[in-house]
C-alpha cells in the first residue's frame, strides 16, 4: 500500500505541472478584467532620414571600425613588434620558462611603445585629431593627416627592398615620396622589416649564452657525467652574467637606439 502511495504522489505531480502549463500556454480570447481597461503603448522605431543623422550614423560605425582594428594597428604599425619580439628572445636564450612572465614582457613592450611613438602620437592628435575634434576639418581630412606622421615612421624603418617588393608586386609607379605610397603597400613593407631587425637582435642576443651552454655541456662530458642535464648547470651562469651586466638595460637601450630614439 505504502508503495502504491508513493508512485501515485509523483504521477499527481506531474499532472499538476502539465495542466499549469498548458493553461499558460493557451491563448487568451477575451481580455481578463485586471487587463480589460488596460491600453498598451505600442513602440515605434524610426530610423534617421536626415542627412545629420546619418553622417553621425556613419561617423559611429566608422569609429567602430577603428576600434576593433586597434590591435592590428598597434601591432603592424608602430614598434611593438620589434620590442616584443626581442623581448621573447631574451627570455627564450636565458631558458628560464616562463620568467618574466608573458604579461610582463606584454606590459614592458606597450610601455616601450607608446615611449618610442609619442612624438608621432603627439603630431597624429595636434594636426588630426583635435582639429576634427573641434570640427575644423572633416573626416577624411583627418585620416590624411593622421597618415602623414605614421608614414613618415614606417618610413623610416622600412628597407627600401622591402618596399620595392610590394610596389613591383603592385605595379605600381615609382613613388616621388614616402606620402605618396598607399597604406596597404607600406604597411606590410614596413612589417617584414621589423622581423628582420628583431630576428637580427636575436641572434646577438642568444650569441653569448649559446656559448655558456656549449662551454658549460663540453666541461660536464669531459668530467664523465653524462646523466645530468647541462641546463641545470647552465641556467645559473646564464642569470648571473645577465644580472652582472645589467642585461635589460643594455636590451633595451639597444632598442631605443634601433629607432633613433
């Protein structure tokens, strides 16, 4: 009896919860008398004609366009690549993992950055930004003159067989200028320069710690002991002669000097 109980207390459950749905599910066809002198306001969404509107309209989605390239631009055309390159290798030549950490070296690279492109980040807000700001110029004004200091940079750092790499590849004329080469051709000039230069000062970097490791394996084969592992020994040294001539100053001094900063 008692089993009989207890299989019928889930079944009336279960019934319950079947008929408050389906009376919620049900369509009303009269209104209820809590709702019947009620009067709903209907919602109407109108879209802008006039051309103020849609310029704003068009400034918005321009603006976000901006933002979410941001991190490419950042990336592809200013010097954090060189900076974060050179940094990882450090770190790879020392061996020590993941000391410092990615967030550090991120963190130190971005400061760098915005350090080593403030005098172009200065002109960009001077001769673009606040005067469109404060509508004196218009919107494809400012782009143009947002570009002249960025091209003048890239300029700069990019090798001139870089360049003529994708303007051959273009066929486009010989340009009388740095100004007059389009975007799309001088930034992915400028970006192979950069990883050339970073790969460069890599290798100066892993130079003298390459040797500690040869020096440090040679001396523990001819001691006969095969078992132990040479970065064992190694990373120690490695540390030491980084701390002992102060190894990120000289780092990034040479990076500072690499940009003519």
């Amino acid at each position: 009896m008692n089993r009989k109980k207890a299989l019928l207390i889930p079944l009336v459950v279960l019934l319950s919860l079947f008929w408050v749905a389906t009376a919620i599910a049900a369509p009303e066809t009269s209104p209820s008398p809590s709702t019947a002198g009620l009067t709903l306001p209907s919602i109407n969404i109108q879209t802008g004609t006039s051309g103020a509107e849609g310029s704003d309209t068009i400034s918005i989605i321009l603006l976000l366009t901006v933002l979410s390239l941001a991190p490419a631009i950042l990336i592809m055309m200013t010097c954090f690549t060189r900076i974060i390159i050179v940094l990882g290798f450090v770190r790879t030549s020392l061996g020590t993992q993941q000391m410092p950490p990615n967030q550090v070296l991120i963190g130190l690279a971005l400061f760098i950055t915005f350090f080593v492109m403030a005098p172009t980040f200065g002109t960009i807000n001077e001769t673009a930004l606040q005067p469109y700001l404060k509508k004196e110029i218009s919107q494809q004004e400012a782009f143009t003159k947002a570009t002249i200091p960025l091209k003048e940079f890239m300029g700069k750092q990019t090798e001139e067989k870089d360049l003529k790499l994708f303007l051959d590849y273009s066929k486009a004329e010989k340009p009388k200028s740095i100004q007059d080469i389009p975007l799309t051709t001088l930034v992915p000039a400028y970006a192979i320069s950069e990883l050339k230069r970073a790969f460069t000062m890599g290798f100066i970097i892993f130079v003298p710690f390459l040797v500690i490791d040869m020096v440090i394996s040679s001396t523990l084969m001819a001691m006969g002991m095969m078992m132990l592992p040479p970065v064992m020994i190694s990373l120690p040294f490695k540390i030491l002669l980084f701390v002992l001539v102060d190894g990120w100053y000289l780092v990034v001094q040479s990076l500072l000097r690499s940009f003519g900063t």
